[in-house]
C-alpha cells in the first residue's frame, strides 16, 4: 500500500493543457481474523486506522493496532 500511496503522490494528473493536479491517497488496512473476525468489524478495523493515517498527517497508509469485537453501526 506504501507503493501505492507514493505512486498516486509522484504521478501528476494532467486536466487539460494547463491543470494539473497532485493526487494523495490515505489507507486504513485490517486483516482478518487478527483485526476482526466478522466483515462488519473488519470494515470497522479498517474505518479506524483510516483516520488515525489521515490524523497523522493525511498521504499515508496505517495498519490497525487493536482488535475490532463489536460496531457502533451496521452496515447490512
């Protein structure tokens, strides 16, 4: 995911003849069955270290560091 954070950065998006826009890109990752047992939860796992990457500085890819048990919301 690193590889592709730094790809999106490195890569300028050419809009026309004269825009050019800089792309970054944030990942939160979780893996199953460490982060979570159920998709809901893994969803959840995944959503956290999702804003812990973007709090820490946004263009960045952040691992979850806890294991999801439960969701405040569902997502059926």
């Amino acid at each position: 995911m690193d590889l592709v954070a730094f790809a999106l950065a490195s890569t300028p998006l050419r809009l026309r003849e004269r825009t050019t826009l800089q792309i970054t890109a944030s990942f939160g990752v979780a893996s199953y069955p460490v982060h979570a047992t159920t998709p809901d939860a893994l969803i959840a796992a995944a959503d956290l270290a999702l804003y812990a990457a973007k709090q820490a500085g946004r263009n960045r890819v952040e691992r979850a560091i806890r294991r999801v048990t439960s969701t405040p919301y569902d997502l059926a």
